[in-house]
C-alpha cells in the first residue's frame, strides 16, 4: 500500500481511528482567537475531515464546519461521529476539487491530511474558496519517538513491521521550504503539548489504526501484535503506556 492510494488506505481502520486516534487540544481554539480573530461564527472548511476529530473541536465551539472528504468509509464514520451537530455538513470532494463557493471561507483547516495533498493544486483552490482574509490552519499531533523508552521501543516495532512507514510520513513535509512555497510565506506556528494512555488493547487498536501497519488479514499482523505485547508488557506503568505527542500548528493567510 502506497501514498498513491491516500484516498482508500483508511478505510479498513475507520473503527479504530475513531476510538484511538488523539484529539486536539482545546489551546487551539484560544490562540487562533487570538491571533487570527475565530470567532464561534467564522466559517469552516476542514479539509480531509476523515471522521471529524478535529471538525468537532471546532463544532463544539460554535462553528459552522464543512467536512470535505473523499473516503466514503471515513466520510460516512464522521458523519455518524458528528450526528449531533447541527453546524455540521459533510461533504464528498479534495482538497484539490473542494466544490466550495468562491471566496466563502474564514477558515481553512487540515489535521493530519496535508501531506496527502497535491500541494499545487491544493494551494490553487484554496486561494479561491478563502476570503480575502481568511486562514490556513495546518494540524499535526507528531508522536514522539525517543521522549520515553516505550515510544523508542514502540518506533522501532514500526520500523521493523511498518508497510511504507517512513514513504508516507507526515513529518516529510514540515519543512520551512514546503510550507513558504504553499503559503507564499512562512507561516506562523504553535505547539501543544497532548498525550494518550492506553491499556494493551488500546495499545492495539493505536496501532491498527496507523494505514502503514499490516491489516488484521495479513500474515506478518500475529508477529507485529506479539512483539506489541512484549513492548507493552516490560514497558508499561500501572497497566498503562503514555503516547505523548506534540500538536503542532501553522497558521497564516495565503499570499
């Protein structure tokens, strides 16, 4: 399975996104209030919504929020996710084709998609569907990976049994030049600290929630859960390892 196939890789795993996947810390929503004017009536587009984690921080502070997503699983999961808000419209497109109105946008968000994207093509529509003032707001909770001797032990275990692990990182394009030549300058940026505590069976369905992991039918997955075990089980603290992460924002307007 390759980044080629971005739109469908999911779509086995909708489930254990869902349950395992971390959320966004709230601190976002207080830094682009502060910097960039949210308010709970600007309009959003969260583009690659997959089944709405971070939709739905911005839904519970008030916002109109359009999902555009092109898997139907994941679409559909965040359409179950997010039933209960009524500012919320799902929408089947990407980032390159969103069908939005022109110029309609105050708000423009990816959390952990935009390394799916066709950075040119995206850029492009973008620029069309935001008001002239609007923001990009870029998302990532990076996982740390030598911060504790579970999340160096975790690593490694993606690296001996990751599918394309390393091709498909979301980590290969935070870089300054990346993100000047989609923005037109460098943006703006934050970060937050956010962790996750599992048992063992969460530990799992963390790990099967990853698209560059073996599926539950392929043969190497009985190896990959074993070696999980034995992680977890020399590496846990009160029947529980921490994931910690950092939340990493980029914001600004497109020039």
């Amino acid at each position: 399975m390759t980044a080629k196939n971005s739109t469908t890789r999911f779509s086995s795993r909708v489930d254990d996104y869902i349950k395992y996947r971390p959320h966004y810390p709230v601190e976002i929503i207080d830094l682009l209030a502060a910097k960039c004017g949210l308010t709970p009536e600007s309009v959003i587009a969260d583009i690659g919504s997959g089944t709405g984690i971070l939709t739905k921080l911005f839904l519970e502070n008030g916002n109109p929020v359009i999902g555009v997503e092109p898997n139907k699983e994941m679409r559909e999961g965040g359409e179950q996710y997010l039933a209960e808000f009524g500012r919320f419209t799902s929408m089947d497109a990407t980032s390159e084709a969103t069908r939005l109105p022109g110029r309609s946008m105050d708000f423009i968000l990816a959390g952990q998609a935009f390394h799916w994207f066709d950075q040119q093509k995206t850029r492009a529509e973008f620029i069309r569907i935001l008001k002239d003032d609007g923001v990009v707001v870029l998302i990532w909770n990076d996982r740390r990976t030598d911060s504790t001797p579970f999340l160096r032990a975790y690593e490694a275990l993606l690296q001996e049994f990751g599918t394309d692990y390393n091709e498909i990182n979301h980590k290969n394009v935070q870089d300054k030049a990346v993100f000047a030549a989609f923005y037109g300058a460098p943006p703006f940026e934050a970060s937050f600290d956010n962790v996750q505590r599992f048992d063992f069976d969460g530990l799992m369905g963390r790990l099967n929630s990853s698209s560059y992991v073996p599926g539950r039918d392929d043969p190497r997955h009985a190896a990959m859960a074993r070696r999980a075990r034995e992680i977890f089980d020399a590496q846990q603290q009160n029947g529980k390892v921490a994931f910690e992460y950092d939340t990493r924002v980029f914001y600004g307007n497109m020039s």
